[in-house]
C-alpha cells in the first residue's frame, strides 16, 4: 500500500495468509513505481496547473496545504480487482493527496466499493481516515490533475508509463473496472501496448458492459462517478453499484 490511511502488515489480507516472496518483491516494486510517479514532471502544462489550483483554493478550502503533485495509486499487489479513473480531480485528489479522495467522485466510489467487500468503510475523506480497498486497487489514466478534466492525448501518452508498469506488476487482476471512456480507452491501448490482446473489433464502451478479454480477465466499463454524470441522473447510484455487484460475483466465482 503506498499512500493513505495507517499502513497495514505488507501484504496482509482477510486470509491472514503470509505475503511470499513474489508478492514482497512485486509490492516493493510497486513502492518504488510510485515514488518515482509523485516526482514527476513531465507534462509541463499539468504540473503549471496543479500548482496554481494549490495557490488560489475556493473557499471552502481556504488554509488548507494541498498536494499539488501527481496523485498515487492506491492499493496491493495482491488485488483480484484493478479499477482505472480518469484523473486526480483539482480539488479531490490534488488537494488531499490520495486518489477518489476528498470529493463527490471519491464517496460514490468508496460507497460502491465498500457495499461488495472491496473496502474499509463507505467514504474516502482524506489521507489516514482509516480508508482503505479491499482485494482492488485504484489508478487512473494520467496522475495530475488536468484543467476542466481534460487532459490532452500527449498527457495521456506520457503518463502511460506507470499503467504499463502497474499491469505488469499486478500480476492476480481477474476483473477490471474502467470509470468513463478516456480510461476504457487508455486502458485497452495500454494492454496493446504491453503485448497483451485485445479481441477484435476491439470493446466498444457502454455502461456495465462486460467483457472476457483472451487472457481471461474481464473488463467492465462504467460511466465516471464525475458530478456531470451523477448530478444530471445519467449515472445512478444503482447503475453504479449494478458494476461492482457484477465485479463481485465474477471474482467469487471459480
Ligand atoms: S500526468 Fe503523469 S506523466 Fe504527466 S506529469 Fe503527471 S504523473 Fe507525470
């Protein structure tokens, strides 16, 4: 686990089974990628704004020390289940410095998260509120947080680094949960990219759509619990969880 919430024994699960070896290496390497992500630099126009939305918060964030870097991934090595966002939101994740955290976006994901088993409790507030996934674990498309939610395609390309190195690493993925079109997309490029298959025609993206990818995985795509989708009803609570229901029952499955 690289960010948020108390830190619990490396590798430790429900099971109570000992981390091995592998997954000690693979959470360490894990670690590591993430370090480097926080430092990073790369897309001069993000970096720009992730640091003036620090400078000038709305008022209700008026005094408070924001993040203003690129935003971690969250969780184990050991996950069954790998959800894909967009991006840290300017207020959200930017400010708290944990991905789905602090926002509207982060509490319709940890309630939906929490409601199947994938975790500690029903919201995502800020960095150790005891929040934590469960058998998942949270990236998202690009790492900072992008003016009026729209990165550019270069930005996207840029940070696909760490989604190339993150699928390598998470090697027990059996389910994944992509939130909006820009991350369906950025994930099936990024598993081409990496040499793994992609049927064809390639998945075309529709709401709690479902499917078996050659590898055995199954992809499920999902509207982003963003405001514009939640505050205007075309994503509800129950289209919402409907996903991470299905998610669960694959995953409890043999
Ligand atoms: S979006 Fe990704 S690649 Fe670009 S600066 Fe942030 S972490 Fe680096």
């Amino acid at each position: 686990m690289f960010a948020g919430g108390p830190t619990p024994p490396r590798g430790a699960d429900r099971s109570g089974v000992q981390p091995s070896y592998e997954y000690r290496r693979d959470m360490g390497e894990i670690e590591t990628l993430q370090a480097k992500l926080v430092a990073c630099r790369l897309c001069p126009r993000l970096v720009a704004h992730r640091e003036a939305v620090a400078r000038t918060p709305p008022r209700r964030h008026r005094g408070e020390r924001y993040w203003a870097r690129p935003v971690p991934s969250l969780g184990a090595a050991r996950a069954r289940l790998l959800i894909v966002g967009l991006a840290p939101a300017a207020h959200g994740g930017n400010r708290t410095g944990r991905i789905f955290t602090g926002d509207e976006s982060g509490n319709w994901l940890a309630r939906a998260l929490h409601a199947y088993g994938f975790a500690t409790q029903p919201t995502s507030r800020y960095r150790g509120d005891g929040f934590r996934p469960l058998d998942a674990y949270i990236t998202a498309a690009i790492h900072c947080a992008p003016p009026d939610n729209k990165p550019a395609r270069s930005e996207i390309a840029n940070c696909a680094r760490y989604l190339h190195a993150e699928l390598r690493l998470l090697r027990r993925v059996r389910v994944v949960i992509t939130l909006g079109r820009v991350a369906f997309d950025a994930y099936l490029r990024t598993r081409r990219e990496v040499g793994l298959a992609v049927p064809v025609p390639p998945p075309r993206f529709a709401h709690n759509r479902a499917w078996r990818l050659p590898d055995g995985v199954t992809l499920i795509a999902s509207y982003h619990p963003s405001r514009q989708n939640t505050q205007t009803g075309r994503l509800t609570r129950r289209m919402f969880h409907a996903v991470f229901a299905r998610a669960r029952r694959l995953l409890s499955s043999p």
